[in-house]
C-alpha cells in the first residue's frame, strides 16, 4: 500500500503554518526536496508530501525551533535520517551500476530533469527491469511515469509488474503488505527496493 499524500495546501491549513515559513524550512533542509512531488490535478499542477513523515516533520520542527537553531535542527534530523538508512547504498555507486545502454537512453534524462534522490531511485529500478527484458521499451516509459507519480523514494518498497489480457501494468506495496490478484493476471516480476538500494548486512 502506497503512502498517503496531503497537499501543499492543506498541509499548511493543517498545521497553521504560512508558505514563507514552509520554504524556509525546505531551504534549511529541514524538509527534504524530495518530500515534494508535482502531480497534475483539475486546477492544473500542484505540489504534494508524504502526509505522516511531513506532518511528523513539522510537529518536531515546532516542538524544538525554540530549543535549537534552524542549521542545528537539520543537522540533527540529517543524523537521525543517517541512522536509519547507514547501510544505503550511494547515488554514485548505484547510477555507476547503470547499463550504458539504459544511461544514454534514459538515465541522462532522468538526472538532468528530476532531483538526484528521486532520479537515482526512479533510474535504479528501471535499469533493474532493463537488463530483465521483462517488458519494452514503450512499457518501460509507461513504468517511469508511474514510478515517478507513485513511488516516494521508498527504498523498502515491493513493486508488482503485471500483465492481463495483454495489459501490462504496475502495483507497488510495503514488505509487510497483502495484494489479492485476478486469477487471470500474471505477475512478470517483484522487485524487493531494498535488494538494490541497501548493502547487506
């Protein structure tokens, strides 16, 4: 099951916080650049977060912006961040991995039009599927756009690549999650995030 978003909007609204004051924190590393995802909505573009990790985020900011200064703050959930993922392995070393083949025809245009966290996992990932020859070329593009709209970053994700009556298409879930299928749809491949963006332990 795909993380919850909440909107820029009512993220603001929810926690009585002003844009100027969002921003800043973004520009402090308070909040990751990642965090932002552009999605298409009828009123046209519109920028989302992760709803628990941005809520939560906010609560700690305010609960300690008195305690701590801004550039103290970021170092202290930098480190926090580390923490958790010390055995991730590094953007460079990951796009190093890259078939020469997947860089000129996609990679480049992924790390020259995306921030480098969401590039590297979107190009990780699709490079994976690549070397598989599990789907095509036009199938690949179609999973970019998912992967891109759906993902998250999240590093300890499943995705589910399907296929029924022809059709191919993408789910992703946690570890921990159930998925109830069709009996006609057939599943091409999962692939475990963790498997390629975390060194054994």
């Amino acid at each position: 099951m795909k993380e919850q978003l909440i909107s820029k909007k009512e993220l603001l609204l929810k926690c009585d916080i002003t844009y100027g004051q969002l921003y800043r924190w973004k520009r402090k590393n308070l909040i990751p650049d990642e965090w932002f995802i552009r999605k298409s909505t009828y009123t046209g573009q519109e920028s989302f977060l992760p709803k628990d990790k941005a809520l939560k985020r906010i609560k700690d900011i305010q609960k300690y912006k008195n305690e701590y200064s801004l550039d103290e703050l970021a170092k202290k959930f930098a480190e926090e961040s580390g923490a958790v993922e010390n055995n991730a392995v590094s953007n460079e070393t990951l796009i190093s991995q890259w078939s020469r083949y997947f860089m000129s025809e996609v990679g480049e245009g992924l790390l020259d039009k995306y921030p480098e966290e969401k590039a590297v996992y979107v190009g990780t990932i699709l490079n994976d599927v690549l070397t598989k020859s599990i789907i095509s070329m036009d199938e690949l593009q179609d999973l970019k756009v998912f992967l891109l709209q759906s993902s998250e970053n999240n590093k300890h994700a499943v995705l589910y690549i399907c296929r029924k009556l022809g059709i191919t298409f993408y789910l992703l879930a946690e570890p921990q999650g159930q998925i109830t299928l069709d009996k006609s749809v057939k599943v091409l491949d999962t692939i475990r995030a963790e498997k390629l963006f975390m060194e054994e332990m």
